[in-house]
C-alpha cells in the first residue's frame, strides 16, 4: 500500500479537531425536534428577548468545509502499487475506511455524561461531498434530511441516508468494496450513538 503522508496528516489534522473546540459562546444541545422548533418556529410571545441567530455558530460554516477538505485528503492519502494483488488492493480502502471512521468518532463526541452524542449533520454533508460519487452523495443527502424532518430524529435520517446510499451505490457500483466503505461513513454517527447509549443533538446558542 502506498500512502501519501502530506495528505493523510492535512486530512487527520482538520478531521480530529474536537467539535466542541469550535464552540465560543454558552450553548444548549438540543435533539432534532426541540432544534427545529427554535430554529423555525418564531417565539409566541412578541416581548420575548430575541434569540441569537443559529447560523452564528462556528459549527455551522465551518463544517461543511472542514468534511469537504478531510474527506478530500483522506481519499488521496492512500493508494495500492500498479501490479498489485486483488488483496493488496483493499488495503488502501480499510486503510481510507478506518481513518474515516477515527475522524467520526472524534467527530460525534459530545457529553457523555449528560448522555448525548453531537449530530455531525454539516461535517457529514462536506465529507459525503468529497469521499462519494456526486450521484450517490446528494441522493442519499436529500433523503436523509427529508427523513429527519418527516420523523424528528437524526437516527433515522442517517439510517435513511444509509439505505440510499447502499440502494444507488448498488446499481453504479455493483459489489465495489467502497461501497461498504461509503455505507459505514453514512451510517457511523446513528450506530456510533446507539453503542454509546446516547441521543444524537445539535449546539444551538443559548
């Protein structure tokens, strides 16, 4: 296996930054309904103080690049030699699926004492841009969120994300190994969540 080293290193440097690092103001971590609720539905009485914008916080503008850009490196980091074996060849893709999945790990740790995981919903969308085929990554993006909304709970958006991604991966790339890879990523922070025994929430400032 060959592996780029510059590239691995750029993609772990911006992948294993603690998301709560990013955090500059009091926040409070709320599941996908209570979420929706604040951010969209406008307070019912007119002297409440006005809430601050939850599109202020770092998280927010700065995930998407930074899962585009980790995403982007890690897939380049690692590569198989030109005459190599058909076993050979899947080392580069564990080698990509581990580093993936270190980063989420890193990437949905929230509170474990108060028993919640983070929702990396922008860091997710930046990473599927750049790790999937455009095709599949918007596919299984739309459905995700659409199943979110629809049911309240990001479980089962990546859940969904997760099925179409194996759906429209299974029709472009037949029994390609990536396509578990692509799998796994998808689904990582629903299954991450579920061994935790935790809730998936989001920051929203106070």
């Amino acid at each position: 296996m060959v592996i780029d080293w510059v590239y691995l290193c750029i993609g772990l440097v911006f992948g294993l930054i603690p998301p709560l690092r990013l955090l500059n103001c009091e926040c409070k971590f709320l599941p996908f309904e209570e979420m929706w609720n604040r951010a969209v539905r406008p307070p019912s009485d007119a002297d409440a103080p006005r809430r601050r914008r939850w599109w202020k916080l770092p998280l927010v503008w700065i995930n998407p690049f930074r899962g585009f850009v980790v995403g982007y490196f890690l897939s380049k980091a690692f590569g198989a030699p030109p005459e190599a074996t058909f076993l050979q060849a899947q080392l580069p893709v564990l080698a990509l699926l581990g580093a993936l999945l270190l980063v989420l790990v890193v990437q949905t740790k929230g509170r474990p004492f108060e028993r919640e995981s983070l929702a990396p919903n922008g860091f997710m969308a930046g990473l599927m841009l750049a790790v999937m085929p455009l095709t599949i990554s918007l596919g299984a993006f739309v459905v995700g969120v659409a199943t979110a909304m629809a049911l309240q709970r990001y479980s089962f958006g990546y859940w969904a994300a997760t099925i179409m991604t194996a759906l429209i991966g299974a029709a472009f790339l037949r029994a390609s190994p990536k396509l578990g890879v692509y799998v796994l990523m998808v689904s990582a922070p629903a299954w991450m969540s579920w061994l935790r025994g935790t809730t998936l929430v989001t920051p929203v400032r106070c």
